[in-house]
C-alpha cells in the first residue's frame, strides 16, 4: 500500500444495530478492494475484523477494528464498530476520528433502535444509509424507505432503486443518473429502465432535483425555469448536501452484492480528511489560546491517540490518527498530556488483527504503534516546537458494577496486573477496591461489559475469576436522645485502669459526618487532658453501628460529667469507657438504618415516558422533574435507593430497547423503611 496523503484519505464509521450485517458488508467491501481473496463469514469465524476468541463466539463485534480500503486512488480506513450499547466506548472512539459514516440497516420494516442510535451519533458526520438484506424473505425495501423519509424528513435522499425479481437483486437504477445497471457476476452492465419502474422513480428524481436546486442560486434558477441538471451538477450537488449534513444518501444492495457502488458513493459524496470542512479547534500549549486548523501536511506533527489495544503478545498498541503533518518511523515525539518523550521505534497500519509496517503516514491518517512507555488513550503526541492538545473523548460512565473475586491463591496474585492492561484498553470500565467492604468492585456500561471482560481474564490472561453482587453501604443513626454513664474500672496488681464518663448522644441531622464532639464539663470533673481520648473512643465506636453492624453518621456526642482517678486514669481507660458507653447507650436512643440514595438523570424518548416511570415506582423513586430538551430527547430526574437501581443499566436498556442512557449521582442517607431494616438486620444476624 502507498502513501496517502490527506487530500486522497477518508475514516469512515460503520454504524448499526447488532446484527444489522455491518461485518459482513465491510468484509464484501474488503474483498471488491482486493485487500482480501475471500468473504469471511460471521459464522465462521473468519471475518477480518471480528478475530478476537470472544467475537468469534459470540458471532458478534465487541471492539472497534480498522480495516484500510484502496479505492478510486484513494484510501478508505473504515472503522467497524459493536452494535450492542454495552461496548459503546468503542463507538465514541470511532466517532472520534472518523469524518463520515456509513449507517448499515436491515432491508426489514420498521426503524430499528439501533438506526435511531446510529443516526443520533452521528448527527455531526456526513452520512450515507446503506440498506442491506434485500435478499431476505422477509426484505421491504419499500416500507423501510417510507419509514426513513417519514423519520428524517428530507434529507433522505435514495438514489439508488433495487431492481428486483421476487427476493433476487438483478441489479438497480441510479436515479441520481438515471441509469440502470444489471448485475453480471461481480461486474455491472448498462441496462434501460424498466417500465414498470418509472411511477417509483419518478418521485424519487423530483426530490433528487429539489434537494440539488436549494444547494446554489444557480442552480435553484435552473429548477424553477425547468431546465434539467447535467450529471456533474447533480453529483456537485449532492456532495455539497452529504457534507453540509443536510443530505444523507440511501442506498441498497445485499452483504454482497451492490458494494462496489457504496465504496464509489464514499469517494464521491464523503469529504476527504485533509478538506477544510474538518477542521478543528485545538489547545495550543505555547500560547495557552485555540488554534483552528486543519488535516494539514505542511504543519509540524501530531497525532491523537484514540484506541489502546492490550495485546498479550505484542504487548501495549496504542491506535492514533494523524492529526498534522507526517510521522516517520524513528521520530521522537513529546506526550504532552504525560510530559515526556516516545520513541517512534517501529510504524504500523492495522487491517484487522494484522500490523503492517510501513515507513509514513501524513496528515488524516490512521495508524498504530507498539510499546509506547508513558501514552494511553486520549493523549497527544506532538514535537516539540509545536505543542499542541486535543480534546479527549468523553467516554460513557460505567454504572453497572458486580464485585469480582479471583478463584484460587494464584489468580490472586495475577488479578492487579492483568486488569490494569484491561483498564488501559478500555476506558468505560472502572476497578476500585471498597475498604468498607473488602470487595474488589468492576464497573461496566451493561451485564454482557462485564462477562466480556471476565471472558478475556480466561482467555488472556488464564484467570478464574466469580462475580456477585456489590454490597450497599448502608448506615446508621439515631432518631432519640439519651444520656448514659459508664465507669470503666479494673485492677490488676499495679496501677489499674479508671474512667468514668457521662455522655449525652442526641441526632445532629446531617450524614455529612459520623460525630460531633462536645464537651459541657464542669468543675474539673474530667481533666481536659483526656478529652482527645474521648475523642478517640467516639471515632472507634461509631465504626460499627448497633443494628447490623454498619458505621454511624449524624450523632451529637456531648461529654457532661465523669470522674477520674489520680493514679489508675489513663487515655486508654477513657476510651474504653467511651466505646462501652457508646454500645450501651445507643440501643437506648431509637437507632435507625440509614440507605444511601442517588439522582438519576434519565434521557429517553417521550414514548417511553409511562415504563420509565412505572419502574421508578416500583424502585421506591421520587420523580423529581422533566425537561424536553432540544434534540427532542426526554429528561427525566428521579432519586432512588442505590439498592434498587444496582442494575438500572439493564433496566433501562431493557425499558427502552437501547436506546436510553442515564447519569447516576451519590445524594446523600435516608431513613431505611422497616421492612428493608429488618431483611437487613436478618442478614446481619446469618
């Protein structure tokens, strides 16, 4: 493969619901482009971009893949993305530094949840819609269409009509041209219109012919005096559309068939990198104000890293684009994010799992490198007379978690650094450890994130590791007053141990805090001296609640009175004095169990509005308020129990067939009800 230069290179997205045909398209567009010598099949397992163990079994994508395209004299990398929302960190990372997509949809009726998702991604790419599957019995073309103009208005524009006999392809019309083309073999050949076409097309060229006139005055002046376009007015024109984002192309085929006119709709209607449409702001470090520049050559390098793969046998790839100028194998660039220097040791294009060396890529495009020190995921790299910074993506926060116990001494030990390499790959997954708990947390976006990540622990890295469920940090308070005194007092031979306190425990209504401590004593009773160590015995006591063990928040604790003896008082005696006051006291002052509660922010369609809120009854919610925002998306702000929406990531995937998301926040304690106390305490006492 030769070099490109920015001018001749295009990143394309490939989007669509799981299952939609995406692999199976990019890998036909493989083989027309001769980078392959056969299709691979899904269920195979042989496809250039699913290759990892687990896509292979689960006959699905589950991370972004590369797969670099010539075509036209130019070079096409395409990003094939996952479908399913629980991998949608690979999606934002695609979308990142791609500047078109491609939405690949089922020929069957109805919009699908993932076209929705798809086309709300990728609001500000250019698009084309790529309707796959005319093949299969159950294929309406025609339905899906109407759904698609009736969904995005006109900026639908199908420039291609299927020629069909029964579920077979024979071959289509290109009503931008108004030329017919029958397949024969992987070779198309002029044909005239069939007559039985023309009440389909015609509607279909009147909206062609509308959506070109509103593109120029020129242009407009031509369709009002009913003078016809030429061909190369109608392709300027819909290029200007596809790149303004107020055309979206549609056309059609099967997993095989009408792919080479895809691949020519891509060099004609998408921009190429290096145009100025893609420009972009950037942080200069040097002046400390944004830069606007573009996919420029001329420019000093830089690169944005924008994918890490954890290869067990390569070691660490980081995936980047070239942002400006050209990088060379044997460059130095300064890391601007980590503040040092990589050494560009060896340079690689990625086709799938394959690394192929080269010696330069230029500005627009993409490529990886290996071994790389200090850099990670969203870093720059730059040289260092031109040090800029790129905004970072902004991944989707895991809220889905399961705790997560090797099995076995030896996983143990293996655990740390195998899912450091995981985290390092993936920036939608997050691991903590929970003092409290003594658990080892993983938080994901959905249930199949996290049984992907325990497949590859098996896989990669040969750990065997459970999941189960995080534990509620639940707390305790008191709603009652009491004042109690304990004198704790022992003789061993010696000096013994004396102290005495008399404390008064009252509800201070703020969780913010375990305690505060007070001291009312009068008359010397208890030296000052010894106060710290009353002090101390609190923040000992309030660890371990009364009720089922839990920490305690919210208590006033006011020493009034005590006595102390001369020789046998000491720190330690008053302490314990404390703390069995404390355990003593409590039970007698109205303990409650205190459950941590959390705001959601919700975003869905309105459709969805009576099962969101359906569900947050049935999770003990308060609804808090709505919003329409100006995407149309719905707002919904609710608190909830953190112990009833542990897995409102599948519930609302669930609700809303994918397609909504939400935010979560930590808000504050609130008093248990009894029933939850007691199921509580019960599992407390087994």
């Amino acid at each position: 493969m030769r070099t490109y230069h920015s001018n001749e290179i295009g990143n394309v997205v490939v989007l669509g619901h799981s299952g939609s045909g995406k692999t199976s398209v990019i890998e036909a567009m493989a083989y027309r482009a001769g980078i392959t010598k056969r299709i691979g099949t899904v269920q195979d397992g042989n496809t250039l971009s699913d290759y990892s163990p687990e896509e292979i079994k689960r006959q699905t994508s589950i991370g972004l893949s590369v797969i670099p395209l010539e075509w036209n004299e130019c070079k096409i990398n395409i990003l094939d993305t996952p479908g399913s929302f629980d991998f949608i960190g690979e999606v934002e990372a695609a979308l990142k530094v791609a500047e078109s997509a491609l939405i690949v949809v089922p020929a069957t009726e109805g919009i699908s949840v993932g076209t929705k998702q798809a086309m709300h991604k990728a609001h500000d790419k250019a698009k084309m819609i790529y309707i796959s599957g005319l093949d299969y019995p159950n294929a309406a073309y025609k339905q899906k269409l109407e759904e698609l103009k009736m969904t995005y208005g006109k900026a639908i524009a199908p420039i291609q009509v299927p020629i069909m006999e029964g579920n077979k392809m024979l071959g289509y019309v290109n009503v931008a041209k108004m030329e017919g083309r029958y397949f024969e073999g992987e070779q198309t050949h002029p044909c005239p219109i069939p007559d039985n076409m023309w009440d389909e097309i015609t509607p279909i060229k009147n909206m062609i012919d509308e959506a070109v006139a509103n593109t120029n005055d020129d242009l407009l002046e031509k369709y009002i005096n009913e003078e016809p376009f030429t061909k190369e007015e109608i392709s300027w024109a819909l290029r200007q559309g596809v790149m303004n984002h107020t055309l979206i192309p549609v056309l059609c085929g099967t997993n095989q068939i009408g792919i080479q006119i895809v691949l020519n709709s891509m060099v004609a209607f998408f921009s190429a990198a290096g145009d100025m449409v893609n420009s972009m702001v950037v942080k200069n470090e040097e002046t400390g104000e944004d830069d606007l520049i573009g996919f420029d050559e001329s420019l000093p390098t830089s690169l944005f890293i924008f994918k890490t793969i954890a290869d067990p046998f390569v070691g660490r790839i980081s995936l980047f684009k070239v942002c400006t100028g050209a990088v060379h194998t044997g460059m130095s660039l300064y890391n601007v994010n980590k503040k040092e220097v990589e050494k560009v040791n060896k340079l690689y294009i990625m086709k799938g799992k394959e690394l192929i060396e080269t010696d330069t890529l230029n500005a627009g495009d993409i490529g990886a490198l290996s071994k790389l020190t200090y850099t990670q995921t969203n870093d720059t790299l730059c040289t260092l007379d031109y040090r800029v910074v790129y905004e970072p993506i902004t991944f989707s926060h895991p809220y889905f978690g399961k705790a997560i116990k090797p099995v076995g001494k030896a996983n143990e030990e293996k655990i740390a650094n195998a899912l450091t390499k995981l985290l390092e790959e993936d920036p939608t997954l997050i691991f903590e450890n929970n003092p409290e708990t003594k658990q080892q947390c993983l938080y994901g976006i959905g249930d199949i994130h996290i049984e992907t990540v325990v497949a590859k622990l098996k896989e990669r890295f040969k750990i065997d590791v459970a999941l189960d469920d995080i534990i509620i940090p639940y707390r305790e308070t008191i709603r009652g007053s009491v004042t109690h005194r304990y004198k704790y007092k022992k003789q061993s031979g010696g000096h013994g141990q004396y102290g005495d306190v008399e404390i008064t425990f009252e509800p201070l209504n703020d969780y913010s805090v375990p305690f505060v401590f007070e001291e009312k004593v009068f008359g010397g009773a208890v030296p000052r001296a010894y106060f710290p160590a009353v002090e101390k015995g609190l923040v000992e006591a309030t660890k371990t609640g009364v009720l089922a063990g839990y920490p305690t928040l919210g208590i006033k604790a006011t020493l009034m009175d005590g006595s102390y003896h001369s020789v046998d008082s000491s720190e330690m005696a008053f302490k314990t004095a404390t703390i069995m006051c404390f355990k003593e006291a409590i039970p007698k002052a109205k303990p409650v169990l205190l459950e941590p509660f959390v705001t959601l922010h919700v975003y869905v369609d309105e459709e969805y509005t009576g099962d969101i809120m359906g569900h947050f009854n049935k999770k003990r919610a308060r609804v808090m308020g709505s919003d329409i925002l100006e995407d149309g998306m719905l707002k919904i702000t609710a608190e909830a129990p953190q112990a009833e929406v542990m897995n409102y990531a599948v519930d609302l995937r669930s609700m809303t067939q994918g397609q909504g998301f939400f935010e979560m926040e930590f808000l504050g304690y609130e008093f248990a009800p009894e029933i939850v106390t007691n199921r509580i305490i019960e599992e407390h006492k087994n």
